[in-house]
C-alpha cells in the first residue's frame, strides 16, 4: 500500500487496526477521527455487518508530522472481529505496512485476543509477512473498566516479543493517539529501511 510522490514529498501509508470482535477497534478509529482537525481528515465511510457490532472496513486518511522533508498521508482501516469474515480481514489487511493489535483487556476475551492473534500471523503470512519482522504495536483496550487483567499478564500471554504496547481507553481517548503516534513511527523506520521513503534532503 504504501507508495512516495516524490515531486510532492509525501509519503502514503496503511495501519490496519486487528483483534477479536468488539474488542474496541471501531471506537478508537472513531476517536481519532474525532480528535484530528477536519482539516487533516478524510471522510470516514464504512459498511456494516450483520451481526457484528465492528464494522467492515473504516478508511481514514490522516495527515500527519512530517517525516524529514516528507509529509504523512495514513490510511487507517478495521477489519471486522468475528471470525465468519476472515475472507474481509485478508483483503483488508493486504498491502498493510503495520498493524496495530487492539486487545480486549478483560479475562473472558483472552481466548478471542490469543484467536485473533493467531489469526494474524497467519493471514500476514499468506502474504509472505512474517509477524515478528512487521511494524506492530499493541493496545491493552478497555483498561477504565473493573476486574481486567494486569499489564504483564497481557504481556505475557500476547506479547513476548516486546513490541510497544500501550493502555487505552477508547471510550475516552485514552492513550490512542500515544498508539497511533507509535505505530507511525514504526512505520516510518520500516519504510525507511526497504528505502521507500526518500532520506531527508541535505540542509
């Protein structure tokens, strides 16, 4: 997905926001569209799906910071959490160049996070991606409300490789753009490294 306008130095980008079903991905793309200046947004479209309170796809074109003499255009998409859509997430996810992991805090959601996880590494790998190579950030949602699981016990069970991870609240915004701004990095790193952005122009 991601591609460069030299002439116009921008770089274009594509952040997939995954994870179980109603763990919180469509309220945080719903947030930090709320949050962005109308200015820096595009418009939000999507379609529902019956059944499923996530809806098929979201697309967000994001201006961002600039990135040396390189401005940011991110294109932030859903892809529906019930497992009946796989064939949605694999299209969704094609072309991404991160993911952000949105899972569901609470102890009864651990087997739908661990799922859907799962369920990730293998549809990046049927694009020749592996998971533990690619920009990836997690997101500990639902952390306002009682009785859910300890940070490490998160980490534990769904991050062992120690990507950055962060607490959020979507509700409120809480930690989601910290998410969002991470990602971007990682992004960014990652693009610069197979050389597709251009390096910063000689003062």
């Amino acid at each position: 997905m991601s591609s460069v306008n030299l002439m116009a130095r921008e770089v274009a980008a594509k952040i997939v926001f995954y994870g179980p079903g109603l763990s919180g991905k469509t309220t945080t793309l719903r947030k930090v569209y709320e949050t962005v200046r109308p200015a820096h947004r595009g418009e939000m479209m999507s379609i529902a799906t019956e059944g499923d309170r996530t809806l098929f796809f979201d697309f967000l074109p994001v201006k961002v910071e600039r990135v040396g003499d390189c401005s940011v255009r991110l294109a932030l998409y859903t892809v529906p959490g019930q497992v009946f859509y796989n064939a949605t997430r694999k299209l969704v996810l094609q072309g991404a160049d991160g993911v952000v992991f949105v899972a569901d805090s609470q102890a009864e959601a651990m087997d739908a996070n661990r799922e859907s996880l799962a369920n990730l590494e293998e549809n990046l790998l049927e694009n020749g991606i592996r998971l533990d190579r690619f920009p990836l950030v997690m997101q500990w949602n639902k952390r306002d409300l009682e009785g859910t699981l300890s940070v490490e016990e998160l980490r534990r069970e769904l991050n062992p490789r120690g990507v950055p991870d962060f607490e959020t609240a979507a509700t409120n915004g809480r930690g989601v753009l910290d998410t969002l701004k991470t990602i971007t990095r990682l992004v960014i790193k990652d693009l610069r490294a197979k050389r597709i952005v251009p390096p910063p122009r000689p003062a």
